[in-house]
C-alpha cells in the first residue's frame, strides 16, 4: 500500500481549519480521507465529494472507534470552541471537549494508528504571565505552574497531558501544536463565535455598508494579541505532525498587534476612519498574548510569516463578498 493510499481521519472536519487540512490532503494526492465533524454537513464549511463525510458525536467512545476504523494518521481539531465571547460564556462546554480527545485515543491506540496530532491553543498559558500590553512573547515552557484560561484552556492542557501519557505509557506518537488565534477567508464572521480579525472586519464592512461611522470595540482596544493566517496553520500542522517534536509547541505568528492596530489595518483596507467606541463590559480575554517561536524555528527552520495585513486583506474582501450575498438575499426575500 502507498503512503497516499492510507487512510486519514480529520476529526473536525467539517470545521474552518479542519475544512482546509482536508482540502490540503486532497491536493497532496491523498485518497483515502475519512472527514467527521458533529454539525450536518450542509453547515460544514468545506465539504468534498471524494471525501467519505460522516456525521458522528466523538465526545461517544463508540463513535470514535467507528471513525479510527483502519487509520493511519488522526488529527485532531474537534472542539466546541469561539472567539472569546463564546469561551468566556460557555466554560462547562469547552471543558466536554476533554471527552473527545480522550475517546480519539483510545480508538487510536486500538486501531494501531501511526501517528496522532492534537490541536491545542495558548489558552493553556498561565494567565499571569499574560497581564501586560507589553507581554513577553510566551514559550512553551510558560504553560506550567499551571493557570490556564478558564474552561476551554483547562481543557486543552489536560488533553495535552493526555496525549504525552498515551505516547510514555502506550508507545503511541502523538503531536501537538498550540495554535495562536487562526484566521482567515471561509471562518467565522458572525454569529457570536467569531474571533477579532473577523469580528472587526464585519463591523467594519457594516459600517461602511450603511453610512455609519462608528465601531465598537471590546476593551480598551489596548489588549495585544498575534494572528496566524490559515495558510501558516495548514502548512505547521504537516510539519509538526511529521516532525521528532515529542513536547508541545506553539504555532502561531510572532507578528504583536493590539487590537486598535488591528483596526488600523481594517480601516487601511476598506479606505474608511471611523469613531471607535469601548465596550468596556464586553468579554476581552488576557491583557495581552504573543508567541514565542524559538523552539519552532530551531526545531523545523520555519515559523508562521505571512504579514498580517496580507492576511486580513484576503479575510476582508472574503467576509465582505458573504455579507453582500447575505443582505442581497435578504432584500429579495
């Protein structure tokens, strides 16, 4: 059998980065691709036809042996997850996606799978390093002693204990990668789960759309984060994935932004200034959150790169077609 011909289990994959690795593996010459994902699958945000699509709930034991079935590789990007008003309002639902990684083991361990990678996040750095605008870039070793973000960084710090004691006790490769706020065209833009670069677009295209000239903005507008286009990501998990890296390690852009210069950026694209008002009360997460790529650069000679107003100028025009869509329905109906 060829290393093209195995099978591939993307577990999320009716999701936003899991609808690209899907597409990814596609392009590559895989043929055997077996993509699950809870939602149905007209709200997938990818769906390919040569592609064997199940509806399962892995958080179920016996859902997730039927989706390892005859695996080679696993990813893991199932979660119950949003931007930071979903998570700072949802900590018990976060949390149950500890049932999903560990159900996925167990079947990958039983299936004999070759390699098992886990999508984790920087939620799971201790809260106090992350109090200043002005942090210090955040490295892997800052996990611990651990406080990490209520509910949905819990969460994934255990599952990466999880994944560590499956490779100690069982001999199982397991990778994992923690993912630095991902963004890009075909995620998010509405609804509540969004996060910043697609929440500030909107608000922006919605502007522009209706003669307004405000913008609210969650905070101060002073908190820093990094943003990874989804290209990165996609590229990093194949990487890491295939790579001797036994610890988790971060993946996500080095490139500090507050979320005004985030704004500035928008506004720089859509060739607009507008008054920005501060929903001090509104959800904000950490102070500020950065990614340090030492270990990644000595470990693969590559960290994410793409300029974040490259990113946001594609995400832009992206969101901004979709909202055009959506009001020209809306207007017939």
């Amino acid at each position: 059998m060829t290393e093209d011909s195995r099978l591939i289990v993307v577990a999320g994959g009716g999701g936003f980065i899991g609808g690209y690795l899907v597409a990814e593996l596609r392009k590559r010459g895989f043929s055997q691709i077996r993509s699950v994902d809870i939602k149905p699958i007209d709200e997938w945000y990818q769906v390919f036809d040569d592609v064997e699509n199940l509806v399962m709930d892995l958080k179920r034991l016996d859902h997730c042996h039927t989706a390892c079935r005859d695996a080679w590789e696993v990813y893991n990007l199932a979660a119950d997850m949003g931007g930071m008003g979903f998570i700072e309002n949802n900590k018990a639902l976060c949390m149950l996606s500890v049932l999903i990684n560990t159900h996925l083991l167990e079947a990958a361990q039983a299936a004999k799978v070759e390699r098992f990678f886990y999508a984790s996040s920087a939620c799971v750095y201790n809260g106090e390093k992350q109090q200043e605008t002005d942090v210090t870039a955040l490295s892997e070793d800052d996990a611990y002693p651990a406080l990490a973000e209520d509910g949905y960084g819990w969460e994934k710090l255990f599952s990466e204990r999880m994944c560590r004691h499956f490779m100690e006790d069982f001999g199982m490769t397991t990778r994992v990668a923690r993912f630095h706020n991902v963004y890009g065209p075909l995620g998010t833009w509405d609804g509540g789960r969004e996060k910043a670069p697609a929440a500030i677009s909107r608000k922006v295209i919605e502007a522009v759309a209706r003669d307004g000239d405000e913008i609210e903005i969650w905070g101060d507008g002073e908190q820093t984060r990094s943003f990874m286009y989804i290209d990165d990501c996609i590229k990093g998990i194949d990487l890491i994935m295939h790579s001797d890296i036994i610890e988790p390690i971060n993946l996500g852009s080095s490139e500090l932004v507050s979320i005004n210069e985030l704004v500035d950026i928008v506004e720089q694209i859509a060739d607009v200034t507008l008054q920005r008002n501060y929903n001090l009360d509104a959800p904000k997460g950490v102070r500020g959150r950065n990614s340090d790529n030492t270990k990644i650069q000595g470990y693969l000679g590559w960290e994410p790169d793409t300029p974040l107003r490259d990113g946001m100028a594609a995400t832009y025009q992206w969101i901004r077609g979709e909202y055009l869509k959506r009001e020209e329905v809306s207007s017939d109906s």
